[in-house]
C-alpha cells in the first residue's frame, strides 16, 4: 500500500475540519439534551451513556473526515 504525500495532506485537512465539526455536533446534542431534561433518553440512563455517544461521535467524525480528505488529497494531488 502505497500513501500519497497530496493524499496524506488532504486527510490532516480533513481531520482538522472533522474536529471542527464535532464540535459543533457536541455543542448540539449538549444542549438539546439539556433543554429536554429528564425526559431525555440519554439523561435518564446516566451522564456516561452521554460520554460514551459523544465518544463514538468523534471516533466516526474524525474516520470519516480523514478519509474522505485523503481520498480528495490524493485525486485533486495525484
């Protein structure tokens, strides 16, 4: 397997805007989770089923933005 140096490039980019990107979505579910109160299904089983969303949320984010940032690195880069 060979990597690209345009390809490698373009999945930090995508990486970095997957961050940005959790970001949001955090500050989104937070607040819509908080805004529900009780009645959330998250709330109800516990902060650490919240924790472990958010956790998967950012695993898949980042996986998806780094490879589809070096998919297009490596295309438009060659």
């Amino acid at each position: 397997m060979e990597l690209s140096l345009p390809g490698l490039i373009g999945a930090g980019f995508g990486l970095g805007v997957g961050v940005i990107d959790y970001g949001l979505i955090a500050m989104l579910i937070r607040r819509a989770a908080e805004r529900k109160g009780t009645a959330a299904p998250l709330i109800r089983v516990g902060p650490t089923a919240l924790d472990r969303v958010m956790k998967v949320v950012f695993v898949v984010n980042a996986l998806v933005f780094a490879g589809l940032g070096y998919w297009f690195g490596s295309t438009v880069g060659g």
